[in-house]
C-alpha cells in the first residue's frame, strides 16, 4: 500500500516566485484527498494530470484565504464537467454560508451534493473512519481556529504466506489464518498452525498536516512517529518574533516538532514571501530533522509499507 | 495618448490548456484599471511585472465565478503589502455580502478602504466621471445581471502650433487659444487669429469591453466606433444552440457586432474548453471582421491617437 503526497502549492499568505497558496493531493488505494485549496488549485491539479473527477474529500484547515480561495472555482467546474457523485467538505462553519453566498448569486444549482462536515475548535475528533482508514483532526495554534489533519491506514490482518498455501484449504479457513486463528479439526486439534502460514502485518501508514501554526506541544505527541509530517515553515528562525506575532513556525521549529514527534520524514512548505531562494529554509530545518524536503509544487513523496 | 490593454485570462467558465478565467488590465494616463478579476489574478499580475498597488478601480461584470473569485484574494495581497491607498470597486450588489463573509470568517480588517459602488441592472448610466475620461455600463444579455464597461477619453481641447507661439503671448491668452477663442485687444480688434496658432484635437480614444452576452441590439449602438472592442465568443457557429443555451456568443455573432458597430479592432476571448486550437475560432471572426484578434494572455493592444 502506498500515500501519494503531490504538492499543488507551497507558498504562504502573500504567493510569490510563482508558487501556489496552500494546496495537497493526496491519493491512497482509490481514494482521492484534496487538503486546503488555495487560489489556482484546479489550474495546478490540471497542470499535474489529476482528475479533478475522482476527489471524494476536501479537507479545509481554516477559513484565511490562501487555504481556501479556490475551493469555488473547483466546485464550478466539477459542476460544468457534470460531476454527479457526493462531495464531502470538512472545514470549521463558515465556508458553508460563504458558498451558498456565492451560489445563490451567481444562480447556480451545483449537479452534485456537497456533505459539508463541521470541524469543533480546540478538539480532536475522528472525522472520518473507513474500513481501511481513518482521518483525525489535529488542533493547531493560528491566529483563527484552525486544524491539521491525521490520516492513518487501519491495523491490517496478519499477510498470508502463500507460498505455504496448499489446495484443499478451504476460503474460511484462510479468513481464520488472517485473523491470527489456528485452524483446528472436529476434535479440537490442530489442523493448520497459524505462525506456520502467516507473516506479521505491514505497519499501517500515517500521514500527519499541520498548517498554519505556531508550535504547541499537543501536536508532537499525536504526530508520534508518522510516516511523514507537513509542517509549516513560514519564516526562518531570524525572523522568531514574526513569526510569533502572526502565529506560524520558523523552519527550525518545523524541525524540532519533527524530532520530538520521531516522524520518519519532515515537509516544509507555506514559505513567506521574503524567501526567493529556499535553500537557507531547509538548511535550517535540516540542521535539527535531516530527513527534510521542500514542499515544492508538483513534487511528490510517496510512502510504502 | 494611450490605452493599453493586457489580457490577463481568456478562458471561458472551465479553464483548460494554460488559459486562465477572464481579466483584463487596462492602462491610461497614470490610471491602472481592472477588469473582471478571475482565479489566479494575482498570479497574472505578477507574471506580467503589473503592479496590484497602482490598481485604483476595479470592474466587475457580473457574479459567476470565472469573473470574480481571484478578487478576495488579490485583496489580501494588497492588505499584506500594506495598501492604505482607497480601492473603488464596481460590481451588481452580492459581491459586498461575500467579501463581507469571507472578511468576518478571517477575522480580517483590511488595511485600506473599499468604496464599493452598485450596478444598476439593465440600464445604462456613466459609473466613473474624471476630468480626462468616463466609464459607462453596457447593459449586457446573459444568464444574470451582466454589465459591461465602456471607457471614453474625453473631448480634448484644441491643440496649440507651438511654433506659432512668439514670446510675449501670455499665459492667459494661451488658454483662451485652447478654448477656439480668438484674442482680441481693448478695442474688439483681433489681436491673435485662433485659427493660424491651433490645430484639431485628436480623436477621443475608446475601449468597450462586452462579456458575458448573447448578440444584443442596444451593444452596437453604445458601441459605435470605439477604436478597440473585447468581445466574447464562447463558441463556433456549429455550436449556436449551446451558445443560445446559455447565453453566450459565437465567433461569427462578435465578428457582426463589430461590424454593425463599425469598430477599429476588435478582440476576442472567454473561450470554451471544447477549443483547444483557437485558429478555427479567430477564421470564424476574421471572415465576418477581418480586424479581429485572439486574448491570449499576456498580450497587449495599445490603441492611440
């Protein structure tokens, strides 16, 4: 199994050096996550060849702009392209009277339903729990309310080892073996040794997002050991007191969160506008996380197990 | 004297192959005017090295999406780069109640002030009176309120033969020259002929900019010999039904209303993502108004006189 993380904007408030304000794709098995939506994400998804089509979920962190101003325009043309499938928008209240706002007057009835779920301030909930995956929100530290999202693949059964399969096996007896259950006879023996036909499961992957804010100890703890963490980095650590001001992270913090997290893999992105050449930023966070990547529209970064 | 238009997006509702939704700058004196402000505006801008703070007025045609939502954005990009300058926008009401949402959802308060001023649907009246030039509305015949713009130098005073001009001649005297008055002395007699030391004024300069519209007799009257026409034309003749459906044109349909309104240039744009190769669609014009050019974006039509 696989995430596939596909950067679509990197860019903080103020987008500059063409980057994108704030937006992610996100693609595990057939499911297609769209994360913050920043003015030009459906130019940008067009740009990279993602169907704008098969995006069931759109997760909004929180209602400043850059992480959302393009989520009409999206929605407009899923409308046009015929779309007729349910949408499900997970964002704090707000967007809602902001759509049918825009909706109402531009006389459009979209072809499609929009779920809109409603995020609760300061609270971790699971938002969205699926037979192989689940969705938690992390509360973040930002100027508005705001929050990260946590995507975890589910605990797996045990993984058979089909090279020890033999015919004659029966499918309700594998389904038993995967369960971690020994196979017995009618006289309670056993007939098939569970360690002898299974392996261990693969470690279910995660995927921790956590834009915008300032550093807050509750995130390293529910970040623990995540695959990969989008943390970001607005400003350098010579710019500290902006970045307190505005409530964002310098990229050393960035790093920090991670190590303290024990995360395997750290991306940095919404850069402030003053950083045109983005080598300092990541050498900064380097300097504490080495295992750092930029956020860098089109890039992606892609998990296994 | 010069206007200088530079297409910022030409695509139609669902943006496709690169081409971003409909905006114009235009340029005159040292006014900077905005015209209809789709997604990536601001992107627009920046790639074409035109600068968001000079940008004093901002024209918005009516409420569907591909006209307006890169407005909100290109506003707290003005607000981060601290504009304090007071920013007149023109649109049909609707678009005060969503900035008014997106605003409180943000907790923002813009540094600068907007003066917002309301259409009038369906009539035309004279929404901007400076000492140089005007703006009208042209009502417009689309599926919601639509207006487009029509911007006039004004009637220019007679210009003076400098060679003409000896020492002595006073300042006074000049600008009764300028007038078409002749200088007379004490006793009524003509002491400066207004005829031997002034030549006609030029020409008004005039730009009409008609999107989104169905053909509509009452635009060819407003528009009569403007020097530089922007027409929409969605689609091809082929498509005519699709084009009454929604109210929209046709290459053919701009290419009349040009001709009707015995235009100087006309341009088109607002194409539909059916079109990938727009040469069809410019044949389609030219063979009806041989005068007739494609928007694409980042080109530029200087009209002079």
């Amino acid at each position: 199994m696989s995430f596939k993380l596909t950067i679509l904007g990197s860019s903080g408030a103020l987008p500059a050096y063409g980057r994108f304000p704030t937006s992610q794709h996100l693609a595990y098995l057939n499911h297609n996550f769209l994360i913050d939506c920043g003015e030009g994400t459906q130019l940008q998804l067009a740009r990279f060849n993602i169907s704008i089509h098969k995006i069931s979920h759109i997760f909004i962190s929180h209602l400043h702009g850059d992480h959302y101003l393009g989520l009409t325009g999206l929605l407009f043309s899923m409308h046009l392209q015929r779309r007729e499938s349910d949408l499900h928008i997970y964002s704090f209240k707000g967007l809602d009277e902001i759509l049918l706002a825009q909706l109402k007057h531009a006389k459009s009835v979209l072809h499609f339903n929009i779920i809109f779920h409603t995020l609760t301030e300061g609270k971790q909930e699971t938002i969205l729990d699926a037979e192989t995956f689940s969705v938690d929100t992390i509360p973040l530290d930002h100027k508005i309310k705001t929050s990260g999202f946590l995507f975890r693949e589910k605990n797996k059964s045990l993984n058979l080892d089909k090279s020890k399969l033999k015919p004659g096996i029966s499918p309700e007896q594998i389904a038993m073996l995967k369960k971690g259950l020994d196979v017995l006879d009618e006289h309670g023996n056993i007939l098939l040794k569970n360690s002898e036909f299974t392996m261990a499961p693969k470690v279910p992957l995660s995927y921790a997002y956590c834009s915008d804010t300032q550093p807050h100890e509750a995130i390293s703890a529910q970040i623990k050991g995540v695959d990969l963490l989008y943390h970001e980095a607005t400003f350098m650590e010579e710019e500290s007191a902006k970045a307190r001001e505005t409530k964002h992270s310098t990229a050393a913090e960035a790093g920090r969160t991670a190590k303290q997290g024990k995360v395997k893999k750290l991306v940095i992105g919404h850069f402030s506008a003053r950083y045109k050449d983005l080598g300092p930023v990541l050498t900064e966070a380097r300097n504490i996380f080495p295992e750092t990547y930029l956020a860098i529209e089109g890039d992606s970064f892609e998990i296994t197990n």
